[in-house]
C-alpha cells in the first residue's frame, strides 16, 4: 500500500513539474506574439524597426516556476522523509512491541520455572523436612530404647549390688555376731574376774579403813565387845574426809560414837593409794569391836 501512495506522489510531482514547465512556454509565447518575421517588407524608406522582448518578467516567471518545483521537491521529499520516518517509527515500534512481548514471554517462562524450583524446593524442603522428623523420631525411639536398656542394667546391677550387700551385710552380721559373742564372753569372764579382784580389793579396803579407824580410836571405858556401828563417811580423792556422822544402827552408847567419829576425824585421810579403782565419795562404813 505504501509503494502505491509513493508511485503517486512522484507521479503528481512530475505532472506538476510539467505544468510549470508548460506555463513557461506559453508566457514565452504571449511575450513574443507581436513579433512578425514573416511580414511583407514595406517600400516606405529605410525603416528599421526593432521590437525588444522583455526578459525580466520571463525570468521572473522562471525563478517562480523554479522555486515552486524545489518547494514541491522539498515538500515531497519531507512527505517522503516524514513517511519514511513513520515507517521506521512504525517499524521501532513493532520491534519493541515484539521485543516486549518477547521479554514478557522470556518472564513469563522465568516466572514460570521460578514457580516450577519454587515448588521443586519447597516439596525438597518438606521432603527433608519429613525425613529429618522421621530420623528424630527413630533417634528418639533408639535413645529411649537404650535409656530403657541401661535402666534394666543398672536396676539389675543395683539388684545385684543388692544382694551382694544383703549377703555381705548377712555375713558380717553373722561375724559382728560372732565377735559379740566372743567378746560377750570374754567381758564376762573379765567381769566376773573383775568383779572378784574388786570384791577382794574392796574387802582389802574396807579392811584397811577398819584398821586406820581402829587404830585412831581411842576406847572409852564404856565401850563393850560386840560393838556395831554404821558410818556415813565423805571423802574426796586422796582420801581427805570431809564428814562423818553415825548413819543407821550402833548399839555403842554416846561416848562410844563420839570416839568413833573422833577416830576416823582425827586420822586426817582415809587409806587410799592403792584403793584408786574402789574409792567412793560417799561410804557406808561399818565399824566392828570385838574385845581384845
């Protein structure tokens, strides 16, 4: 369609060109049309007449025609120019268009395998994601198998511990038992030793204090054989006496205690290296007179 218009617009272009030309012509000719070349000569004397053709206004026409045929030139060839420049324009456009349309579709395909890795990872991720689960629930399961294991292990190691203690403990008991016993019957024995060498020793010291007493004691006449009287002495360690008092039965009459006291009183100190392991603070002495 465009070859067509172009085809015309030359054509109307060389028709114009044409026209002006024509127009030329004919002005050439209207200028010139008095002139007669083939007049008969006239017999009336020497006559020379001349006729002068305006050239200006011919020029002028020229110019014009000129001028009109390099506008109409210009004219056509910014027409030409201007369409020409549609066309590329035109052309621009469609290429950018298919250009755009090209980038869209290349997005559109991005897009579109971005969805597709999108979706791709995402089920990757809950794949792993289930796998990772599954390994935690099965670690889970191992772990709680193995605590499950070594709690039967140290129940039955602590069951056999124990037993082995109850066994030991037993046997122990059975040897605590057995050296009570021994040691039951060795105190026994080393009391009833004991408790001879005491009775003994505290037969001696009760001797000893009868002696010391009687030896300090000063008779009085009324003093008779026979004579029982039970002391309450106190006395510290050394055998220093602090009190003496007649405690319970003496069948002595007055005097007769009163010597009684005096003795042990005057004797400062009753028997006592020796009698360590017997002493007692507070004795019970029992005073005897049997006559000379």
């Amino acid at each position: 369609m465009f070859a067509w218009h172009e085809i015309f617009a030359r054509f109307r272009a060389f028709s114009l060109a044409i026209g002006v030309h024509a127009l030329m012509a004919a002005l050439v000719v209207v200028g010139t049309m008095n002139w007669q070349p083939f007049r008969k000569p006239m017999n009336v004397g020497l006559t020379i007449e001349a006729v002068i053709v305006d050239t200006s206004e011919i020029k002028k026409q020229r110019e014009a025609a000129r001028k009109a045929v390099e506008m109409e030139d210009r004219r056509q060839q910014r027409a030409e120019e201007l369409e020409r420049q549609k066309k590329r324009e035109k052309e621009q456009e469609k290429a950018a268009e298919k250009k755009r349309q090209q980038e869209l579709e290349a997005q559109k395909k991005r897009d579109a395998q971005d969805r597709l890795q999108a979706l791709r990872m995402e089920r990757e991720r809950k794949r792993e994601d289930e796998r990772l689960k599954q390994q935690r629930e099965l670690d889970q399961v191992r772990a709680e198998r193995e605590a499950a294991d070594r709690q039967r292990n140290v129940e039955e190691q602590r069951l056999k511990q124990i037993e082995a203690r109850k066994e030991k403990d037993l046997q122990e008991q059975q040897r605590l038992q057995q050296v009570a016993e021994r040691q039951r019957q060795a105190d026994e024995q080393a009391r009833e030793f004991r408790a001879g060498q005491m009775a003994t020793l505290s037969d001696n010291y009760q001797a000893a204090i009868q002696s010391f007493v009687t030896q300090n004691w000063l008779r009085p006449p009324t003093a008779q054989p026979g004579l029982r009287c039970t002391l309450k002495i106190v006395q510290i360690p050394g055998g220093e006496v602090i009190s003496a008092a007649i405690a319970g039965r003496c069948n002595g009459d007055e005097a007769t205690r009163r010597s009684i006291l005096a003795a042990v009183e005057r004797g400062g100190a009753l028997p006592y290296r020796g009698f360590e392991d017997v002493f007692q603070r507070e004795i019970d002495f029992i005073f005897i007179y049997e006559g000379d």
